[in-house]
C-alpha cells in the first residue's frame, strides 16, 4: 500500500476508478478509426460494400465467439479469486491465455488469406473497378482497426500471464485481488471494442 | 500573523542525493523538477527558432536564411513550442508539484505512473526534435495532407511518431490528476472547498484524457498515408484532405485550452493571495472552467471556415466558439471583481498576473474577430491569426507560467528570489511582447499572410518593429534565468508561507518533507479565507 | 507605412464594417478591464488605508447580469459575422467565370476567350466575377486582401470564390495556406481594370483559341470524338457512348437507377474516373483518364462540353 | 450480479445474439441491425462481465464521459461531409 492511501479498500477502488478513465480514453481512441470509418463510408458505400463482401465472415465470426468466452473465463477465474480458489484463478487464466492465442492466431491465418488475396491497398489492389478506392479505403481501415486490436490482445495476454504468476506466487486471497478485477476490466474492454468492430467490418455493409 | 524562518534540515531536495535517487525517484516533487529542466530546454529551442525566424524577416527578401530553411524553422517552433512546452507546461511542473499539496495529500494516486509519463516524454521529446535536427521538416505543425503526406521530403513520420510517445505522457498525467482530484483529497475537502487551481487542472486534465487519443489515431493514419499511399486523405485515391483537418484539430482546438486552463487556475490563486481578500464567484470560476473543458471539444470546425466545409458547419461552429469565450469572459470580470476592495500589494508574480489579465483578454476579445465569420474570411491565415493566438498562448499562458514559478518558488526550493529584478522581468516581458506582436495584429489587417519568408516591402515597417520587441522579449525572458538560477544558491531562506497566503500548500515547510505533510491536514474552512475587509476594519 | 488597406470591392467596405464593430466592442472592453485593474490598483493597495466598507454578500445578481450582457452580444455578433459569410460565398448567376488552377507555386488563370495569365489576374470592376479554382497538388489558398476574399483551393474538387470589384487598380493576390518551400513565393497581382480597358486586354491578349476551342480541339486530339457525339455533326462515329449534346445542366440517368445532375464536377469525374457513374444503358468501356489530362487541359473540355449545352439534346 | 449462475447466462446469451446478428445480416440485408445487435452485446459484456453496477459513481462518470465524448466526435464531425454540396456552377442561360 502506498503511503498516500488510508486504507487497502481506498487503494484498489482508486486503481479500478483510473482503469475505468484509461478506457473512456480507450474509447475515444478506437472511436476515432469508427469516426473516420463512419465519414468515408458515407462517401464510398458502395466500394464499402464491395469490400464487406470479400472479408472473411467465417473466421470473424469464430474469432468474435472465441473471444466472448475468454472474457467468461476470465471472469469466471476473478468469480472464483473472491471464493478464495487461486487454483481455480490459475485455471481460468491459462483457458484465457489459451483463447487468446486461437484468436491472434485465427487473426494470423485472415491476414495471411487477405494479402494471399491481394487485398492489400495499393498499386496491386485485387479489387479492381469503379469502387476500388473506397473499398481500398475500406481495407486501410480493417488493418488499422484488427492490428491495433490485435496489439491490446497482446497486451492483454501479458496482463493475464503476470496475474496466473502473481496468483501462484500467493498474492491474490478472498480478501485483496484488485489487479486481478483492474485486468479483468482491460481485458473485457478489448472485447468490446472487437464487438464494434465486427459488425462495421463483417456486416455492415454486407 | 508571525513569521519564523525555520531552516528545515530534512527536505524532499535534500532526503537522498545520487542521481539514481533523482531518475527512478517517485516523489511527485522531484518528477515535477526533472519536468522542469526538460521544459525549460524546450522552451528556448523554440525560442531560438523563434528568434531566427524574426531576424529573418527584419528584411522582405529575407535577411539570413533560405525559404526552405525559415519553413523548417517555424515547423520546429511550432511543433516544439506546442507538443513539448505549451501543452505540458504548466501541468506537469507547477501541477505536480502543487497538486498533492494543495489536496493535503502525500504523492499523486499512481506515482509510478507518473516517473513514466516522465520518461515517456522524453522519449517522445528527444525523438522528435533529433529527426527535426537531422532531416528538417517543413509541414507547419499543423501537418496538412496531402502536403505532409505526398510533397514533403521531410522526416513526417518520425516526427509524429515523436508526438504520439509523448502523447502517452499526456493521458498519463491527466489520469493520474483527476484520479488524485476525486480520492486524494484531504479529510473535510469538500470539491468547494478545493483551490481553483485544482478546479482548472482537472479540466485540463479532461481534455488530456478524452482529446489526446483522437490525435494519437490522427498521426497513426498520418503514419499510414504517408509510407503506404493509402488514399485516405488522398484525393486521387477517392480521400479527403479535410478529413485530416477535422480529426487534427479535433484535438488541437481543444488543446489550446489545454494550454490556458492551467494559466486560470494559476490567476485564481496568485490574484487572491496579493489582494488577500477572497475570491469573487467562486463556483462561477469553478465550473466556467469545466464548462470551457466541455465546450471546447464543440467547436474544433472554426480552423476550416474557408478550407471547403459546408457552410451549415461553418455557422454551426462560428455559434458554438462564440458560445465558448463565454466562460473565459465571466473569469475575466470574476478576477477584476476580486481585486475589488482587496490589498493589493505588487510583488513579482502579482505583475506578471496583472500583464496576464490584460494581455489575456486582448488575445480574447480577437479571437472573437476570427470567430465571425465574415472577418475570419479576411483575416485567417493572416498575421492577425499568429498574433491572436501568441496573446493567448505567450502573453497569456507563458505569463501565467511565470507568475505561478515566482509565486512557488518559495515552496519548491525553500529561497526567495532578487524581488526588483523579478519586476523589472515581468515589466520587461510585458513591454516586449506588445511590441512584438501588436503590429503583427496590423500587418494581418493589411493583408500579410503567416508562413511567408518573404514579403511585399510595404510590411517591412512593421516587421522591423515585431522584431525588435522580439529582440526585448528574448532578454526578457532570459533573465529569470539568472535570477533565479542565482537565488538557488544565494536566495535568503523562505518561511513556510511568504506571501501570507491561504491554502494547504503553505502550511507545511519550506521546501517540504519527501512524505508532504507530517500529520494528513484537515480542513475545516472554505478555500481563500482571507479576512473580510469589514473585519479588517473593526479590528483595526 | 500604411496602417489601412485600400477598400477595392463591394463586400470590403461591409467587411470593414463588421472589423470596425468588433474593434468598437473590443475597445470598450479593453477600456473598461484596463480601467478597473489601475483603478483598484491605486485605491486598493495594500499601503491606502481607506475603508473599504463591506463587500456584498450575494453575487449572483451581478454574475448573471453580466453573463446575459455577454451572450446577447457574442450573439449579435454571431449573426452578422454568418450573413455576411454567407452573402462572401453565394455568387449571383451572372458571374462572369475563370478558371484558376493552383500548383506549386504558381497561380494559372485561364479566361473564357482563352487568355492565359500567370500569377495574375485581370477583371473589369462593377461585374461581379467568379472564380472556378482548383489545385495540381497540394491545398493552396486565393486570397485577394483588398477584396477581403479568399478561399482554399483543393486538389480534385472545384471550390468558387467571387467578387465584384470597384476600384480600377493593382492588389496583391496572395496564396495564403502553406504548400511548401516556395509558398512565400507564390504572390501575383489582381488588375482591376475599366470594362472598356478589359475589353482591350482581352483582345490584345487574345490567345489563339477561346477555351471552347481549345476544348473542341483537345476532344478530338484524346480521341473522345470517336466515341461522343459533340454538336451536330462531331464524332459519334460509333455509337457506343452517349451523346454530349445538351448535357451540361441536365439531370442524367445512371445504370444504378439514381440520377444525377451534370454540373462541372460531375463532367470532370466522368472523364477521370468514369466507371464511377455509368449512364444508363451504357456499357462501361470508358477508360479512365485520370492522371493523364492536366488541370488546365480538363477546364477547356468542360468549357466546350459545356458550350454544347447550347446545342440541345439529340 | 455475482456468483457462477448469471455469469453462465450472459455467456449463453451473447453467443445467441452473436447468432441472431450473423443471421439478420446474412438474411435481412439491414445496414443497422448488425451494429444494433453489436451494440446489445457490448452492453451484457459492460454488465456482466466488467460488473458496472458493482462500480463506484465515479466509475460510470467516466465511462459515460467516454461515452459522450465519443458522441460529439461522430456528431460534429459528421455534420460537415453529411451537408456539404458539391459546387454547382450556375451558367446564363441555361435550359435546365
């Protein structure tokens, strides 16, 4: 505890209330690339359309379910740390770690197929015809968006590791497991922005 | 009230000295110095810049340098004064040093968080100015595509990438304040009963926290453009140049107030204390500064009345900036309201809070000339426009700045500094600056457009008389140097509170323990409770 | 040194107005802060030992009265800073147009007769004039200070700009948003001239062709006759694009069932990029010219496809 | 909400919205209906799995700050492509 902290409590509920103002920061991050996404969609749709069309639905969609579960796991682990079972928390963090690897790797194998694919912008654009440039447009945006996604996976994945130490190490008990909450926060956050994503990327414009 | 000088043994500048202590050091007070140093070698490398650009115009041909090398030379002001002095200023030097203080509390909430936004700065700092050293770059700060992104031959990318790691440095910091604001304050602080300087920096901190991420996107797309030609604000690629501009200055607008919300909170405290008399309106002050942190992000379009938006935006935005100078209006007349009936004594930094109240509010009442928009048609991208905004921002902020290092200095290094060379500064800096950007306010008038390192000879007056106040401005502004540099050493030791001021900072000592406050204060009266003067009177 | 700049259009003088009502209103402000700060200055330091009596308790009479003062007056302001943008910016149908292109860093003025000028521009005074402005490169800016006009000038779009000067003479015509090293570079001059004078400059400066002309010429020399119909007896050797005539103005059916209305950018558009909007029961074979016909060279097509409006549908 | 039970539900539930939202839009061909059902799984994964109703005041200040915030940006920032209009050059005489 730091010296400028009355209590544990009056600690963790600072460090959970700067995790909570470091996502609305999040927020306005990625909410920048749906801001930019939103503008040239509106002028291109059909090159967005075009574009929809030739993104992988099938790995997306796995990828969307497989994340959903990690944040469950998760949760289910910080579920568990407050019952007192760090065995359990360990479990969970590994199953999260586990489903974190699937995505980035299913990630690995769309990005491997789109540039197979030549959907790359630029001067070898697959996509050829009048809605080429919105639909190059279009993949600016995705590998900005699932790139910068991908990083705060990793990230992420960091964050759960150093918790399944921590928890092996002994620190987390029913009493006190606030960085195991602040990383669940961090971690369902990037779930959610992977929720806005999909649709705009996979089915909007479908 | 007696004064006794204790000579403190045991202070946080004294408690450890190797220089591992000092860089890995968590201590809100140190952190604030080693910002301190960077800041000010920030400062006069824009200043430098500053002052070349001005002896080049002395002539209308251009007296010393070649037009590439003048548009080097004010992206470099720009982008350095901007991102690496204006923008951090006054937060993380003054405000981490004064933050904790002022809340009764003994470090900010995430003091490891606060050595690394430290470093980030750095980081992002030293990169940044090594590519403007060793490739140029001659965008203008504002890095408009697609100049920044297809004609230029400038290092854009690492000078971006420069910005975005200090950026970082930025939402750590605002984090870290408001964060400290809402949980740190000292029993019995009820949030009216908070000094107004924290008032203005949690606004400011708002707009760290909820703008900077919008740019930190901005220069990633920049990034992407600019190696992969992608076409997003690239015309020929089915684009938008003007993309970039809502996106840039969706943070660059509200980061003007990041700059003089902090210069407020400094007026509020340095004004009330040299009147000694309460302020007037305080909840007025209080929340025109959040409303100013609010409205802020409303009217970003007012950079692009003449670059092709719609002309429902342009009234949109020319209605909401007007909206905006609202609260700074009602500061103003709150601060003239409090020198009313007061005591006011004129030491240092009382001079440089008048210069700012007067210099502030001409920078003010010009920016509504802009905010019209039938004069914004003749008079953007004019001189107008660069003098208005160095109201703002030099006279302005930079005054406030000084007046908030002479009022602290006592606390942050526990000396008093040469009091009539701390005046003869704050006349000095007021007296340069008129003559250095008043005619600038004249030649935008007539026509002279910003960025030109040549002219028409019928400028030439003019221009020879702003660079001759610039010349006055740059002696000015050295001399705190020395004073002060000399004060460390020589200072006569300070009280706990010189200036009989209120406020939890003065109540511990001079400079103060590395824990702050032995014993957590509990406060138990409204902030600036100063006497009343019927009070006065009667006892008297 | 001058400190006043020559009024030379009809919206300067109302321009100047509005500076004038926002100096007014500053300086009362300014005189009324600068005269209380040395005002309280003098009567409230510290050594005068007058009595101040007591101060009020209740200030928010005195906060709203001045916040509302503040309002009504920023809102004032407000409304004619808009009406005067907006009347800056709406120019009236008769304009008479040219044609500005904008590169690094020189201006390109193409008149309808087909007179060309470089980093100079010269207009008859008491006709209002248009502006059709575009950029090569990079955003440039027309600004024209003794009109108290300028607009940005943007690459791949068309933006206007018009006034109607008053006052014969010379002014400075300046390019006011940096585009690159020699942006200081890129000044010129705007002669405003009697109209019987401009009617002699335009004849002197005659030009070999007029910008229909030219335009004729070009359509043949990109092949676009082998294709189009242009005028009653002009190409359309085959019949596999649509005809030109009576095209510009009129509303244009396209393959994806929406219309359009053919004004100079969608032309310009139709030519760079022209699988963005087939026109109905065409094929499009159409290949695109982007990158291969120059700002200048597009200005004298849209001219002579513009001229053919005249001929009406065939 | 604590304990294992509504932890389970929330997970089933966001599987089946998944679903609904991938058959809408491979059926329906509605623009907004996937975002809308994006918009719905965010929410469960805010309420179930970040726990927001356990947080503090100050913890939905800030999101809601972020949240708005984010609402300024897309509406101000989109109020300029959404009216601008392309140029129209108005010649003399012309038979429209």
């Amino acid at each position: 505890m730091h010296f400028q902290y009355s209590s544990a409590e009056h600690q963790a509920e600072s460090a959970m209330s700067g995790m909570w103002l470091f996502l609305a920061q999040e927020i306005l991050f990625f909410g920048a690339l749906v801001f930019v996404w939103v503008y040239c969609c509106y002028q291109h749709p059909a090159g967005f359309r075009l574009a929809t069309q030739h993104a992988n639905l099938l790995i997306g969609s796995i990828n969307t379910a497989v994340l959903l579960t990690s944040s469950f796991t998760f949760t289910a682990g910080l579920l568990a740390i407050e019952r007192g079972e760090p065995r359990r928390l360990i479990q969970a963090c590994f199953a999260t770690i586990g489903l974190g690897v699937v995505f980035l790797l299913l990630k690995g194998v769309e990005w491997f197929k789109d540039v197979g694919d030549g959907l790359v912008p630029g001067a070898h654009f697959s996509l050829t015809g009048p809605d080429s440039g919105g639909a190059q447009i279009f993949y600016v945006f995705y590998y900005v968006a699932t790139v910068l996604h991908a990083l705060h996976m990793i990230i992420g994945i960091g964050l759960v590791l150093w918790i399944a130490w921590r928890a092996r190490r002994g620190d987390f008990s029913r009493a006190w497991s606030t960085p195991v909450e602040v990383v669940g926060l961090y971690w369902s956050f990037v779930d959610v922005v992977w929720l806005t994503l999909y649709p705009l990327i996979y089915l909007a414009a479908l | 009230m007696s004064v006794t000088v204790d000579t403190p043994r045991v202070s946080y500048l004294t408690e450890e000295n190797t220089i591992g202590s000092w860089l890995l050091t968590t201590d809100h007070k140190r952190i604030a110095l080693l910002y301190f140093a960077s800041i000010t070698g920030f400062f006069f490398l824009g200043g430098i810049a500053a002052a070349l650009m001005r002896i080049n115009l002395l002539t209308p041909t251009g007296a010393i340098v070649s037009h590439e090398m003048y548009n080097r030379l004010f992206t470099m002001h720009g982008v350095v004064m901007v991102w690496f002095f204006l923008v951090p200023a006054i937060p993380v030097t003054l405000g981490n040093f004064i933050v904790p203080l002022m809340l009764g509390a003994r470090d900010l909430a995430f003091p490891k968080l606060n050595l690394v936004s430290w470093y980030l700065f750095m980081t992002g700092g030293l990169f940044a100015t090594y590519s403007l050293f060793a490739g140029g770059l001659d965008t203008g700060w504002t890095f408009y595509t697609p100049l920044s992104t297809d004609y230029t031959k400038g290092h854009v990318v690492a000078v971006a990438i420069g910005i975005f790691i200090s950026g970082f440095s930025s939402i750590a910091t605002g984090v870290n304040f408001i964060v400290s604001i809402h949980r740190l304050r000292a029993p019995g602080m009820g949030w009216y009963r908070m000094p107004l300087m924290l008032w203005s920096l949690y606004a400011t901190s708002v707009i760290y926290v909820l703008a900077t991420p919008v740019l930190a996107m901005t220069l990633i797309l920049l990034g992407f453009e600019t190696v992969f030609h992608v076409g997003i604000f690239d015309q020929r690629l089915g684009g938008d140049p003007l993309l970039f501009q809502h996106l840039f200055w969706f943070y660059s607008h509200p980061a003007v107030y990041i700059m003089i919300l902090p210069g407020f909170g400094v007026m509020s405290e340095v004004l009330t204390t040299f009147s000694q008399k309460g302020i007037f309106g305080y909840k007025f002050i209080a929340w025109s500064s959040v409303a100013i942190a609010v409205i802020s992000f409303f009217v970003w379009g007012h950079h692009m009345f003449v670059a092709g938006t719609s002309v429902y935006s342009a009234i949109t935005f020319s209605l909401l900036s007007f909206m905006v100078s609202v609260p700074s209006a009602i500061k103003v007349f709150n601060w003239l309201g409090t020198l009313h009936k007061g005591y006011i004594k004129f030491d240092a930094p009382m001079l440089y809070a008048l210069g700012f109240l007067g210099l502030f509010t001409i920078g003010g009442l010009t920016g509504l000339f802009v905010a019209a928009l039938g004069a914004d048609v003749h008079l953007t991208q004019t001189y107008f426009v660069v003098a208005h905004f160095h109201y703002i921002m030099v006279g302005g902020m930079v005054s406030a700045f000084f007046a908030g290092l002479h009022y602290w200095w006592p606390k942050i290094t526990g000396r008093l500094y040469p009091e009539m060379w701390a005046r003869a500064a704050a006349f000095l800096i007021f007296f340069g600056f008129n003559l250095t950007f008043f005619p600038q306010f004249i030649l935008g008038y007539l026509g002279m457009p910003r960025r030109y390192a040549a002219y028409p000879p019928e400028f030439q007056v003019l221009n020879v008389l702003s660079s001759a106040g610039s010349t006055i401005l740059a002696v000015a502004y050295l001399m705190p140097v020395f004073y002060l540099g000399y004060s460390l050493r020589h200072g006569a030791r300070s009280p706990s509170n010189p200036w009989h001021a209120t406020g939890l900072e003065w109540k511990t000592q001079s400079p103060p323990r590395t824990e702050n406050f032995p014993i957590i204060p509990i406060v138990t009266e409204p902030p600036y409770n100063y006497p009343r003067p019927e009070d006065r009177t009667r006892a008297a | 040194m001058t400190l006043t700049l020559t009024s030379a259009s009809v919206h300067s003088a109302e321009v100047d107005a509005l500076l004038a009502g926002l100096l007014l209103m500053s300086l009362a402000v300014l005189a009324l802060v600068f005269g209380l700060i040395w005002t309280y200055a003098i009567r409230y330091r510290a050594g005068n030992t007058e009595d101040r009596g007591a101060i009020g308790q209740k200030s928010w009479r005195i906060e709203i009265g001045w916040t509302v003062a503040t309002l009504v007056v920023f809102f004032a302001l407000f409304v004619w800073g808009a009406d005067l943008y907006v009347r800056l910016y709406t120019a009236p149908g008769n304009a008479l147009k040219i044609y500005v292109v904008g590169k690094q860093w020189m201006w390109k003025v193409e008149h309808e007769g087909g007179q060309r000028e470089i980093n100079a521009l010269h207009v008859p005074v008491g006709r209002p004039v248009q502006l059709i402005m575009t950029s090569e490169d990079v955003i440039h800016d027309f600004s024209i200070p003794a009109f108290r006009i300028k607009h940005d000038v943007l690459p791949g779009r068309y933006e206007q700009l018009w006034f109607n000067a008053q006052t014969p003479g010379s002014y400075h015509l300046f390019c006011t948003q940096f585009c690159g090293t020699d942006h200081a570079a890129m000044i010129g001059e705007v002669v405003a001239m009697q109209q019987a004078d401009y009617a002699r400059w335009l004849t002197q400066n005659g030009g070999s062709d007029t910008l229909v002309a030219a335009g004729r010429d070009l359509f043949t020399r990109y092949g676009c006759s082998g294709c189009h119909q242009a005028g009653p007896t002009g190409g359309g050797g085959t019949v596999r694009a649509p005809s030109l005539n009576g095209l510009y103005g009129s509303p244009v059916p396209l393959a994806d069932g929406t219309t359009v209305f053919a004004d100079d950018k969608y032309i310009r558009d139709s030519i760079l990029l022209p699988a963005d909007q087939i026109v109905a029961s065409y094929a499009p074979v159409m290949p695109s010219f982007s990158g291969q016909i120059g700002e200048d060279d597009l200005i004298k097509l849209i001219a002579f496809i513009k001229s053919l409006a005249a001929e009406g549908p065939s | 909400m604590s304990g294992w039970p509504p932890l389970l539900v929330a997970w089933i539930g966001l599987l089946v919205l998944l679903a609904l939202e991938l058959g809408s839009a491979l059926l329906l061909h509605l623009p907004a209906t996937a975002s809308l059902f994006g918009m719905a799984q965010a929410a469960i994964v805010v309420i179930a799995f970040m726990r927001i109703r356990r947080g503090s005041p100050l913890m939905h200040i800030f999101g809601a700050a972020g949240l708005f915030w984010l609402i300024v940006l897309l509406a101000l920032g989109n109020l300029d492509p959404l009216t601008r209009t392309d140029l129209i050059v108005q010649t003399t005489g012309n038979p429209r």
